[in-house]
C-alpha cells in the first residue's frame, strides 16, 4: 500500500508540470495578457501620471499663495572692521552679519491667467487619458487578428488534413481497383503521388499555425517557447449596421474626433492666457526680516536680532506686451492659426472618417455575398465528391475524375474558410473604427 503512494506520488510529480505547462486561452484572455504587459501602454500610463502631476501643481499656483525663506551669513576682513575702532569711528561694519526673512505672495488678481493655467492642465489629462485608451483599442485589434489568423491556419490544417485522408483511402481503393484490372497502372501511380504531394502540405500547415501562433505570442507577451491551445473559432454571423449609424456611433466614440475637440478647447484657453498676459495684475505681499543689530549705538558687542515687517499690495503693468511687436502679441497670432489648423483638420478627418467606413461596410457585404455564394458551392461540391467517391470505389469513373471532385471541394472549402476570416477582420476593423471596440 505504501510502495504504490509513492509511486503515485512519483507519477504526479513526473506528468503534472508538463500538463500544466500548456495552458489554454480564449480571445479575452489573449487580451488581457496583451493589456497586460505591453510596454506601450505602460508608457502612456507614465505619461498620464506627468500631466496629473503637472495639473496639480497649477491647481497649487492657483488657489495657494507662495511661501519664501531665506538667510545670510557673511562675514568681513577683519582689518575692513578695526580700520573704523582705530579712527575712533563708531562702528557700524562688524566681522559677522546674519540675517533672515519670510515672505509670503498672494495673486489678488491675474485676469484668470493661473485658472486659465489649471484648466490647460486638466485638458492635458484628458488627452493623455484618451492616449491610453486609444494604445489600449490599438493593442486589443493586433491581438484580435493575429487570434483570427491563428484560426484560419488552423482551419486550413485541418482542410489539408481531412484532403490527407481522403487521397490515402483513394491510394487504397485505386490498389484495389488495380489489382481487380478496373484500373491502370499509370492511374495507380498517379494516386500515389497525389498522396505523397499532400504530405508536405499537411506539413506547410503546421507551419503556418506555428508561425501565428508566434506572431501571437509576441504580440501577448508570451515567449516563443511558451506552450499554449487556443479556445475558439471564427465567428459565423453577420453583422447589420448601416452607413449613417456607423458614422452618428464613430461621431461619439472616435477617440481622434474627442482629441480634436479637447486640442481646440485647450487652444482656446492658450489664446485667452496670452491676451491676459497684457493685462495688468495685482498681487498681496507680506514679509519679515531678521537681523543681527546693534541695541545701542555707543555698546559695540552688545548686538541682539531685531525684526520687522512689511506688508502690501503690488500693481503690476507689462508694458512692453502691449507694443505691437510684442512676444505676447505674436504668441496670441500663432495661437489663432493653430485653432483655424485644428478646425481644418478636424473636417478633414471626419470626411476621411465617412470613406474608411463606407468602404469598410462595403468590404462586409462583399464578404457576405462571397461567403454565401461559397456555402452553395461547399454544399455541391460535396455532394459531387461523395458521387465521384461512390463512383470510383465501383470502378466506374477515372482516377483523375474523383481528384478533380476533391480539387474542387478543397477550393471552395478553402475560399470558404478564407472569406469567413475576411469576414471577421472587415467586422473587426469596423468596430474599432466606429469607436465600439
């Protein structure tokens, strides 16, 4: 009893890391292993956190005033301070001098210009927010094509495979048939390189899925000697959506027309901060100072550290921003281009917006039509193949009859399976580009 618990023991000790080796993921999973672990992301992310940073140190210079410290310490030659003992001059120079204040600054009023500053700040935000999710929707359609093409491959394998099959029970039959004298030689060794052709194929295919699979787990984060199955398939649905509300859906979720939006309220903003910058402002004030005197003037080492303070309100007028060749001036001109190139653009864009997705949905009916064309052609030449098969085991039909029925199955099975991937990628591309993805 004890020797076969060990044995047991040994058994799952042995097989349990290789079945836990291989792991299986779905779509999502794909997914969110990408999200994951992309460094691009990771970048945005930082600079999402710079421009938080950055909004609330503007909230700071806006709503707090500014505090100040500063201290001295000097000290003289030593001759600079008895030349005036030996001349029998009351001293006013000592050897060592300290002193110390505080002050405090307050703007009263800036022509909004730090509100202006803040509310620039959280526009940054937004736009570094909105970089993230548009890395993030990036990353989520590389992931889902290289699933699909991983699909695809694997649907063809097994399209080669089950044509492997095929021509191996034909290369029995035709041995059959030859044997019988139904069947000539020639059509014999014809049947056998048939058989003997599909085996590079079959291994092409593997290939093909290994080469996906790779392209995947890079893009996921895998390494390449990762073992992995994937669960899923294409999707074999189809998708209504007309022209209007893909476009009326991109219009509220098309992360570059809320860029453009947000750039041209925050142009807005630099604009009104530069004509406020030729305004006058008024600022509070409050200081006190520290420093070591004497307390009489006739007592020369008796010195103690007096204070006093000072207290006001400043008016200040930039009067060189108002001359015409001014920076400030100049800076609001750029400013107003920017916006008018902002606005261009943003027109540009949606008109470019409108053909991507008609030219998308085009795409999809396109797919659609050849997918149900190709499902009428699936379907006869199967029945063809199965006739041609029945036929040829009787000896009824040539060699070369049944291998142009199965040439004709495997293309359409293959034009099939490769609309149905076009498909899902013309599905795909829609959806990230109307936002939705």
């Amino acid at each position: 009893m004890k020797k076969s618990v060990i044995l047991s023991t040994v058994f799952l000790l042995m097989f349990v890391p290789a079945f836990g080796g291989t792991r299986t993921l779905n779509l999502n999973k794909c997914i969110q292993l990408a999200l994951a672990k992309n460094q691009t992301i990771d970048i945005a992310k930082r600079n999402l956190w710079i421009k938080k940073s950055s909004m609330r140190a503007a909230k700071y210079d806006y709503l707090l005033p500014s505090f100040d410290f500063s201290s001295t310490y000097t000290r003289l030659d030593p001759k600079t301070v008895d030349r005036g003992l030996i001349l029998g001059v009351i001293p006013t120079v000592f050897a060592d001098n300290i002193s110390a204040g505080f002050s405090v600054n307050y703007p009263l009023f800036t022509f909004f210009r730090l509100q202006d500053s803040y509310n620039i700040s959280k526009i940054d935000v937004q736009l570094a927010m909105e970089g993230v999710r548009a890395t993030k929707k990036k990353i989520k359609i590389s992931v889902m094509q290289a699933f699909f093409q991983v699909l695809l491959m694997k649907k063809k394998y097994l399209l080669v495979k089950a044509n492997f099959n095929r021509l191996k029970k034909y290369y029995k039959i035709a041995g059959e048939n030859y044997k019988a004298g139904r069947l000539s030689k020639f059509q014999l060794l014809s049947s056998q390189v048939r058989f003997e052709n599909t085996k590079p194929q079959l291994f092409n295919s593997l290939n093909q899925i290994k080469i996906a699979k790779i392209w995947l787990a890079r893009i996921v984060g895998l390494n390449f000697k990762d073992q992995y199955k994937l669960k899923g398939q294409l999707k074999k649905s189809f998708l209504t959506m007309s022209e209007e509300k893909a476009y009326q859906i991109a219009k509220a979720k098309r992360i570059e027309l809320k860029k453009y939006i947000l750039n041209i309220k925050k142009l807005n903003l630099m604009k009104k901060h530069a004509v406020a910058s030729k305004m006058p402002s008024i600022n509070a004030f409050f200081s006190y100072q520290w420093s070591l005197n004497k307390l009489n003037i006739y007592e020369v080492q008796n010195r103690q550290f007096t204070g006093n303070w000072t207290a006001g309100i400043q008016l200040s007028l930039p009067l060189s921003s108002l001359l015409p060749w001014s920076r400030a001036r100049e800076t609001e001109k750029q400013i107003s281009m920017k916006i008018v190139q902002t606005k261009k653009r943003k027109i540009l864009f949606d008109h470019k917006l409108k053909s991507i997705i008609l030219q998308t949905i085009l795409n999809l009916k396109t797919s659609k039509n050849t997918i149900e064309t190709q499902m009428l052609t699936v379907s006869l030449a199967s029945e063809r193949l199965k006739l041609a098969n029945a036929q040829f085991r009787r000896g009824q039909i040539a060699y070369n009859i049944l291998m142009n029925a199965e040439a004709d199955y495997q293309k359409a099975e293959n034009i099939l399976s490769q609309s149905w991937f076009n498909y899902n990628i013309s599905e795909t591309n829609l959806l990230f580009i109307i936002g939705l993805l």
